[in-house]
C-alpha cells in the first residue's frame, strides 16, 4: 500500500526569556490553518507533539512543561502603528486542546527578532548599529507590546553578555514594553485592573479556606494568594509543589475560585477550558533561599518572594505575563503583592522566582476611583535556536 509523504512548513525554533516555542509566519501555514480553528489546531498540536499520554512529547518539538509547549503566529500587521500581529497557542501536553486565551510573555521577547528574520519589518527601519523599535499587536489579549531589538550590522543581535535567571547563558538584552497591560476593552469600555473593584479579597475556597487574595488582570489574569495561608514558605522549588498532587489540586481549586469571581468563567466546570488563564501565584515577605540552579539568594537582594503555577504546574522561573502582573500589582498600595514588599507607593520591584530573581517596572495610576497601569517594563533575552521546516503527517 501507499503512504502519503509528510508535510512541510516553514519555521523557527526560538528561545524567549524562559520558554520556547516554534514560531511560524501565517502565510507560511497550509490555508486550512491561516484562519482559527480545528484544522490550525490539530497541525500546531502535531508539531508540538499533543497530545501525548506519557507526557513527553516525543514525536513533537515540544519539551513536555508548559514553558515548551508554545506556539507563535507572526503576520504584518493591519493596525496603524504596529508593525506585526503576534497570536500565542499554549498547546497541552495530555490532552487535545490549544488555549488561546492569553500571551506568552517570555515569547513577547522573541516576536521582534523573528518578525525581523521573517521579513516582516521594513529594511529601511533597521539600523545598521544600535536598536529597532518593534510595535507588536498581541492579538490574544488585544494589547500593544512595545520590543527594543538590537541591532549589530544590519542583523539582529543575539549574542551579549545579559544574564537571566532561569536561562543558562548569557545573551543580548531586549527591552520589552507592556503598554497598557490592564483587561482588554469589551463594548468600548475599558477593563478594570481589579475585576471585583477591590485590589485585595477575601477568596473562599472550600476544603482550603478563607484567603486573603488579590485578583488583577495586567499582562495576564492573576490571583495571587499569601504563602503562609496556604502552608507554605514562598521558598518552595519545582518538586516541593509538583511532586505532591494533592498542592497541585489545592491549587487549582484555588484557581477555579479565583476564575470564578473574576467573571472569567461562568461555572466551576469551565475551568478545563482554560488552562492557561488565570495564573495562580503564592507570595511572602523575603527570606533567604536556594535557587534551582543552587545559587544562593540572600534576603536583602530582593523585596518579595513569589512563585506561580503555570498549566498546572510550578513554573520553573517565572512567566513574563506573570511578571508583569507581579509588578503592576507592586505599583498599587494595598494589594497582597505591594504588602509583603513592605508596602507604600513604588515604580519597580524585585523578586525571587525558583530560578533567581527579577526585576519588573510599573507605573500606576489612581484616576476616577480607577487604578490604571499605563506601562510595564522589564528585560528579557531571546536567540534563534534552529532555522528550517518542520515536518508533520499529511493526515493531520
């Protein structure tokens, strides 16, 4: 019998902060998959290597955690001042399903260098030496997101010596700017930063308890929760939190609470439709600890601790959507975040993740009873780790 040959498609293979993700141009992808739906879903699962019931993403070019399980779809933007559409699938490991419902902050790093190598960019807007301002339209959560690329004879820089915690070498540093990073506008009218009009709670949870919570959305849907409400130190490492299903559960209950009062979800039951959104983060005051890679990390270098869950699982550093919650939640007096950094009114703060520590900027503002966050910034490092095509069966 016949057997029909594999699919080729054109793509890249990036690194972005703490993730990867195979990056593709949208008129590189089979017409069945230049628009949303099942068709775009299947191929992008298959090239991952979804779903897989051992976990491991084997036949794919997924890395079996949430932080390579990504995908990007870069387009020349239809939007008057931006330069390129940017859409992120989360893909899932064990099960069939792709969540659109948010970006992928470490990624963000990437979209202007591969949007650059791509042929997406005008040539005539990229120096020879210095910085490319990149405008990307996020098309997940409608938001602009604003990329300072370097540039060394007329081609990205992707070499450097900047350091990121969680990423083992160094590499060039790109300046990354969440403009507006608050709800999407619905209707004409925007979205409050704090879903429940309070930026600090109380989430009942049944089976855990009464807790003292924060809910905003900038960057990307976050509850966050204190440490020691929940029996933890804020010290914790990957295995601490992954290897135990039932803190994997609590948190997810925790989660769907959470999802639940921010109007995210219209029923307990939904939750399972969106994977990727919201994030769950647990926070405390410093304390010295140990990262991952077994550097020590004293009290005095940082001005909170916080780590989040991410598709279900204790992020290894810290998701750069997060961080951008971590720090507009910073920015805003009164909240669990703004609390155990000590309080009072700040435009930046530093944080230890499982992998090391970061730092995150914030501007906020009070207007009409509102708070609105206009800018977040931080640094990132991104590099291309394979040029080609990738491969997939025709019967996909």
């Amino acid at each position: 019998m016949s057997h029909a040959p594999q699919l080729s498609i054109s793509a890249l293979y990036m690194r972005g902060g703490t993730s990867k993700g195979v990056f593709f141009k949208l008129t590189d992808l089979p017409p069945s998959a230049q628009q949303p739906g099942p068709a775009r879903d299947a191929i992008l699962m298959r090239v991952i290597g979804s779903p897989d019931p051992y976990g491991k993403q084997i036949d794919g070019m997924g890395g079996a955690t949430s932080s390579t399980s990504k995908t990007v779809i870069l387009s020349r933007s239809t939007r008057d001042d931006h330069d390129v559409d940017y859409l992120f699938g989360q893909v899932a490991i064990d099960r069939a399903f792709v969540d659109w419902s948010g970006n992928c902050g470490n990624l963000s790093a990437a979209v202007g260098p591969a949007a650059i190598r791509m042929g997406l960019i005008e040539p005539g807007r990229i120096p020879q030496h210095g910085r490319v301002m990149v405008r990307i339209w996020q098309a997940n959560i409608g938001k602009t997101i604003v990329a300072h690329v370097p540039i060394t004879h007329g081609e990205v820089q992707e070499t450097g010596d900047f350091e990121l915690d969680g990423v083992t070498f160094p590499a060039a540093e790109i300046q990354l700017e969440f403009l507006d990073p608050a709800a999407e506008e619905q209707d004409g009218v925007g979205g409050d930063i704090f879903p429940t009009g309070h930026p600090l709670e109380t989430l009942e949870v049944p089976g855990v308890g009464s807790l003292s919570a924060t809910l905003i959305d900038a960057g990307i849907p976050t509850i966050f929760i204190r440490a020691d409400e929940v029996g933890l130190k804020g010290t914790e490492r990957q295995d601490d939190i992954n290897n135990s299903p039932e803190r994997l559960a609590m948190f997810e209950a925790i989660r769907a609470h959470g999802a639940l009062k921010m109007g995210l979800i219209q029923s307990l039951s939904d939750i399972g439709s969106r994977q990727h959104t919201p994030k769950v983060a647990f926070v405390s005051e410093p304390k010295d600890y140990v990262s991952s890679s077994g550097k020590s990390i004293a009290a005095s270098e940082i001005d909170l601790l916080v780590r989040a869950l991410s598709m279900g699982k204790l992020h290894h550093a810290m998701m750069g959507t997060a961080a951008v919650a971590i720090g507009a939640a910073a920015s805003i007096p009164g909240t669990i975040v703004n609390l155990a950094a000590g309080g009072g009114p700040r435009e930046s703060v530093r944080f230890g993740h499982p992998s090391g520590t970061l730092r995150v900027g914030a501007q906020a503002k009070l207007e009409d009873g509102q708070w609105t966050i206009t800018k977040a910034v931080m640094s990132r490092s991104a590099r291309v780790l394979m040029e080609g095509r990738v491969f997939i069966p025709v019967s996909t």
